[in-house]
C-alpha cells in the first residue's frame, strides 16, 4: 500500500503494447518520481479514482472504448480537481491530426500532447509540470475543505447563538416592559430612561440573532440544483412581506420583465426583500421610486435593483456587504448591517456577483448577477 500522499502523487501509466510502460516506469523511478503501471482502461480509472498526480497514456491505448471510460471518470471529477493527463501520440502517422479525434480530446480537458519517440527530459519536464499542476489542485481542495467546515462552524454556532441567547434575552426584553409599566412610580425620569435603553437593546439583539442565523442559513443550505422557477415569484412574495413599508413611503415600485431562474425561491426573495426594503430605508424626502429589472448578458441574468434615495459614497461601496456593517447609528435608522451581508452570501452561492453604483445624493443601483 501507498501513503496517501504517495498516492496522490503517484504517476500512472497506461502504455499496453511495447516496453514504453516499463522504460517510462524506469525513467520516473530514477527521478525518484512513484509509478504504477495499469494495464488496461479499466485498471487505469480505478486507480485515478484511488488517487494520482497524473497519467501518462499512449496514444493506442485511446481505443474508442477506453476513451469513453476514462472521459465519464474526468467529468465527473469535484470541482477542484482537475486530472492532468499526459498522452503520447505516434509521432508521424499523426492520428490525432484528424479533426474529429482532436474535438474528442478536447473532452479529456487538462492533457498534453507529446510525440513520440520521446526524449527523457521531455518526459520529466511534462511530469514536474503535471505535478505541480496537480499539487496546487490539492491546495485548492483543502481551502474548500477548511471552508466547509468553517461554514458548518459558523452554523452551528449560529443556531446555538439563536437558541440559547434567544430566551435569556426574550426575559430581559419583558422584564424591562413589566418594570416600565407596573414599577414605573418607584423610578426616576433617569431609571425610565435606562429602562427604555434596556428594552431596545434587547430588540435589536433579537434582530441580530434572527440576521445571524439567516446569513448562516444562506451559506449552509445546499444549493443542489434547484428546479426553474420565474424570477417573478419571490419577488411578489417580497414585495408582499413589505406592503406595509410601501404604503407608508408611498414608494412606487416599477417591476420589468422577470426571468426564468435556477434558484431557490426563499434565496431569492430573501435577496430582493433585503435590497428593496433598504431603498424604503434610506429614500429622501422627495418621492421614492424603485425600479426592478433583469437583462441577460451572456450566460447570466444581471438583475438590477434601482432606487433615487440618499446614495453611498464611493469609498464604502465595498464595505457595505461586510457583516455588520453599517453607515448610521442605530439611532439614526434601525438595523444590524446584516441585510447586505446576506445577499452577497446568497448570490455568491450561486456563484453570481453583487455590487453597488452609486452616487452620494443620487440613488443607488445594485445590481447582481445569477447563472442563466
Ligand atoms: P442595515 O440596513 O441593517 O444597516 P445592510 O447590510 O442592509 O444593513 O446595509 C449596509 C449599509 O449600506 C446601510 O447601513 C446603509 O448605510 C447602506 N445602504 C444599503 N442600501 C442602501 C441604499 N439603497 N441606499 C443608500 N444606502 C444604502
């Protein structure tokens, strides 16, 4: 048995008719390089499947049949590996000159393509490349690992924040209700005041728990591959949860045409409520107006959520989507800076982008874009 890195790094080759696999074998093992020979298709894809740096295969080992097989097990590589492979081709007759075959090789992905007969430093140089390739490969799936887990982390710390914070605070937030309006003779103006300071500070806390756990919700959910659903839906439901803050800033909402999209109705909407209730929160005086539209541009859908109120200097435009960041006092607008925070979380699970234009004094447009 191999180490596991040894595995991992081991150079597999499927060279079947001649002494090639033997002389590659010798050559590798020389440069102190671990090979496993394979002698047929089939054996080469369960070793890829246990684990290598990279393969090396002979042109004539491609027979139609083996091309297949070794073409389903690359497509369905996780996404951060990416299997170099090494190919000799039979240099002369050149069969991989056609250009049905070369469009067929196209499908194996990350391979290079050497002549035969092949130069040792040839070879070891393709090799070292291929390695290397497939070192930062390995990289890559830790930092997705360590991701992983720190999402699941960030869950679990979430649900334990909702759950056992919740109650002790719930206690604080009636409690100081209850002394405010039974005990209210036996304090001062000064006690009422700390009272009321008390009871807000709860609520909001409340707010931050429920935000906390929406954005660790909106990170954990497994996207999978939701069925298509019109873009017009969560974006009814959001305007529906808001109906009542339209109302009161007699904002006009203008909605263009929506699109078809793969996403989950609750993320959605979750990402419009968000972004228009801030166009509510921070309007002018001046009459507000929200505009929704969706255009698509190559193989995405940009959505764009438009409104005239206060704007964002240019400096905070990228600061904004960080979690609990906010640009006024609680005093000043009610809020935990969570709402942007979750949006991008949203988005970016979709492997889309969001960002703002804006204008200080002259509205804001954010825009986000989702696979078409
Ligand atoms: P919150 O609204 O709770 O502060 P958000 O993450 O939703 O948190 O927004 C972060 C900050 O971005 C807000 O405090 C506000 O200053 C600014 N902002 C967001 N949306 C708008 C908007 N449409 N117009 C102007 N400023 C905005």
């Amino acid at each position: 048995m191999f180490r596991r890195s040894a595995i991992e790094m081991r150079v597999l080759i499927l060279a079947p008719v001649g002494r090639d696999a033997q002389l590659l074998a010798d050559t590798l093992t020389a440069l102190h390089i671990d090979t496993e020979i394979s002698s047929d298709e089939k054996g080469l894809v369960a070793l890829l499947a246990e684990g290598a740096g990279t393969a090396i295969v002979t042109e004539e080992a491609l027979t139609a049949d083996h091309f297949q097989a070794l073409a389903a097990w690359l497509a369905v590589q996780p996404p951060w590996s990416d299997m170099p492979l090494v190919i000799l081709t039979s240099g002369g007759r050149a069969t991989f000159g056609s250009k049905r075959r070369a469009r067929e090789l196209e499908t194996l992905g990350n391979f290079t393509l050497i002549e035969r007969p092949v130069r040792p430093e040839t070879i070891e140089s393709a090799v070292r490349a291929a390695l290397r390739a497939r070192l930062r490969q390995y990289e890559m799936r830790s930092h997705q690992e360590a991701l992983v887990r720190a999402n699941a982390d960030l869950e679990q710390f979430a649900h334990s924040a909702s759950h056992d914070l919740r109650e002790p605070i719930r206690s604080i937030s009636v409690y100081s209700e209850l002394l405010a309006r039974d005990h209210a003779r036996f304090l001062d103006p000064k006690g009422k005041g700390f009272i009321g300071y008390i009871h807000s500070s709860a609520q909001h806390m409340e707010t931050l728990l429920d935000d906390l756990l929406s954005y660790a919700h909106a990170s954990s959910v497994p996207v999978g591959v939701p069925g298509p659903i019109s873009a017009k839906e969560p974006l009814d439901a959001a305007l529906e949860n808001l109906a009542g803050a339209i109302r009161e800033s007699s904002a006009s909402i203008i909605v263009g045409e929506m699109p078809i999209v793969r996403m989950r109705k609750s993320h959605l909407e979750q990402v419009f409520q968000n972004l228009v209730s801030n166009a509510i929160k921070y309007r002018r005086e001046d009459a507000l107006r929200v505009q929704l539209a969706a255009q698509k541009q190559d193989n995405h859908w940009l959505f764009c959520v438009e409104d005239n109120g206060m704007g964002i200097a240019q400096e905070y435009r990228e600061t904004i989507f960080g979690m609990f960041k906010r640009l006024h006092s609680n005093q000043e607008y009610s809020g935990t800076g969570m709402g942007l925070a979750i949006c991008q979380r949203i988005v970016e699970r979709y492997r889309g982008r969001i960002w703002v234009e804006s204008e200080l004094g002259r509205g804001s447009k954010f825009l986000f874009t989702v696979p078409a």
